[in-house]
C-alpha cells in the first residue's frame, strides 16, 4: 500500500473558568436552535482531511463530530489523517477528501497558481505561537544560533512547520539543515534518539514533555515577526466540490465554529479537548492558553495576506504575487 494510501485510511478517534448557568443555558438554547434549523438535511457525507493528529487544532472536527455537532448541521463526516499539510492537499487536489484541515497557506497559494482546484474557505490557525522546536533535556543547544548548521525537522513540504522554519532561519541569518521529518510522533523518535539535532512539534503535541523537562524548547514560529502576522494554516477545499454544493461548506464551517464555542465556553467541551489530547485538565489549560488562544483558531479570521505572499515569493512557492483579483478568488468564506 502507498504512503499517500496508508495515509487516507488513517481514520481517527477540557475547565479553565467557572461557568453560570444562564451561559450554559444560552449555550444549550443556541445549539437547540442549530439542531432545528437543520433538521430537514439528510445526512450528507463529507470527507475531511486532516493533517497530523493531535497538532494544534487538527481535534476540532474529530470532537465536534464525537460531540454530535456536525451532525446537527446535517453531515456525516469521515475524517481522516494524513502526516501534514503536503498530504493533506494532494488529498483535496484529487477531490478524494472534499476538505482538508491545517494545510500551510502557501502551500494552497502555490497549489492554486498552478491551477490545482483548490480554494481556501476559511482560516485554521494564525500566529506562530503553536510551533515549537525542541531538543532533549541533556542537548548542548540552548539558542536557535546553536543550530546553525545542524539538522532541524519540519513536517513535509509547505506545511506550516516547513515555512515556519525558512522563516527563522531568514530572520536569525542562519543555515540549518532543513530535514522532512513526517509526524510529530516521528519527529520526537529521531529527536529523542539523536538522529536528529531539533525536532518540530505543535501543541499540545509534547506538551507533557515539556512540562515533565525531558525536551527543551528553542524556538517558535512566532519569533519570525513576520511569521506570526500571518494566518499561516486554513481550510481548504477542492474547488469543483465547492462549487457544487457551496451549501455544504457552509454547514461544516458553522458546525466548526460551534465546536471551538463548545470547547472554549462549557466544561463538557474543555474536558473533551482534555480528554482527546490525552492531557490533564492543568496542561490542557496550558496548551489552550499558552500555544490555542482561541483568537489565533478563529476560522473567518485571515490574516496577514500580503506578508504570506511576499515570504511565498522568497521562499520560491511562487514565481510572482498573486493580483487582487486571483487573492479574491482564491479565499471564499461560504456563508459570508
């Protein structure tokens, strides 16, 4: 079997505040009136690729769909996981998954000037701070200029891993030597066992290391000012798909936007976030407040266009800028 097939058949299987009642209540009411509004849809299956499970908000559909939040907006999703962003949009180029979740902005710029149908329908992730470089507790690296010259991880190619790690070796005027590494349960394997110098992760992937001091933090994306203006992974689709049935998308981003609201405001959706990162309810905390605030998840929030663009032109995923015309046609939020 493939690795490209290995990684489509991969499928998948949280309380910092107090909340009042009146806002669960109203919470409850909200999703009440979503569960109405959509109840003459039949179940339409939709197929939703995600890259890396277990990064960063790559949970979102899995705990809106364990929830039963997708399916009050009518789908039947079947989510599966690929090992990153390069993955994840061959498998929305190829329309084998209709959706495909944390692919690399510039990654879906390049695609879609070469014409691949791809489009960008929302934001998943912007900043940086949820990309972290790490080394073994005992490793001699203490600053990102300890690695000049060494061997430093990202996922695949024009994931947010891999633009995030040109981008800070653009700004700290450095040489690493960038290696494709996979999964981050791969990355901290060769990491851990010296094949490698520093390793990728995002949280709260590794946050338990951290926390426990067998892995070091160096570096994050965020320390690239430009990096961190950016919406630097979204949500794409394939175009055709889109097109068809734009209706469709819209109720997968409202169900999405209903799962970050059920996460971040009741005590049952941060403890299904705990539970899925396989983290207690403190570092669950940690993770959310420290690497997910939930502005940085907002999905009709992108941000940062023309810096996207200008680091896509360096870092050669594009021969020329894209003009207004193709950035408009590129992002379409349905719904809006």
């Amino acid at each position: 079997m493939s690795r490209k097939s290995r990684a489509v058949e991969r499928i998948g299987r949280a309380q910092p505040h107090h909340w009042g009642r009146r806002r669960l209540a109203a919470w409850a009411m909200a999703a009440g009136l979503a569960a109405a509004g959509h109840a003459a849809h039949a179940q339409e299956k939709l197929t939703v690729a995600v890259g890396g499970r277990g990064i960063g908000e790559s949970c979102l559909t899995e705990i809106g769909k364990d929830a039963g939040i997708f399916a009050r907006h009518g789908l039947d999703l079947n989510i599966v996981y690929t090992d990153g962003s390069g993955e994840t949009q061959q498998a929305v180029v190829s329309n084998s998954a209709q959706i495909g979740v944390t692919s690399g902005m510039l990654g879906a710029m390049s695609l879609y000037a070469k014409g691949a149908p791809v489009r960008v329908i929302g934001a998943s992730y912007s900043g940086g701070s949820q990309i972290y470089w790490f080394v073994p507790a005992g490793s001699a690296v203490k600053t990102p200029r300890d690695l000049d010259g060494k061997t430093v991880g990202y996922s695949t190619y024009s994931s947010a891993s891999h633009v995030g790690l040109l981008a800070l070796q653009k700004h700290y005027n450095l040489n690493f030597k960038l290696t494709q590494t996979g999964s981050a349960a791969a990355t901290l394997t060769a990491t851990m066992s010296q094949q490698l110098d520093a390793g990728w992760a995002g949280a709260p992937f590794a946050i338990d290391q951290l926390e426990a001091g067998k892995i070091r933090l160096v570096m994050k994306a965020s320390d690239s000012p430009d990096v961190d203006k950016q919406t630097v992974r979204v949500i794409i689709a394939n175009a055709d798909a889109l097109k068809a049935k734009r209706d469709l998308f819209a109720r997968y981003l409202a169900g999405y936007r209903e799962t970050l609201d059920w996460i971040f405001s009741t005590p049952e959706g941060f403890r299904a976030y705990a539970a899925f990162s396989s983290l207690s309810e403190p570092l669950a905390r940690r993770a959310l407040s420290e690497f997910l605030p939930r502005r940085a998840l907002e999905p009709d929030r992108i941000t940062g266009i023309d810096e996207a663009m200008a680091d896509a032109v360096t870092f050669k995923f594009l021969s020329a800028p894209l003009t207004r015309e193709q950035i408009a046609d590129l992002i379409q939020l349905p719904g809006k």
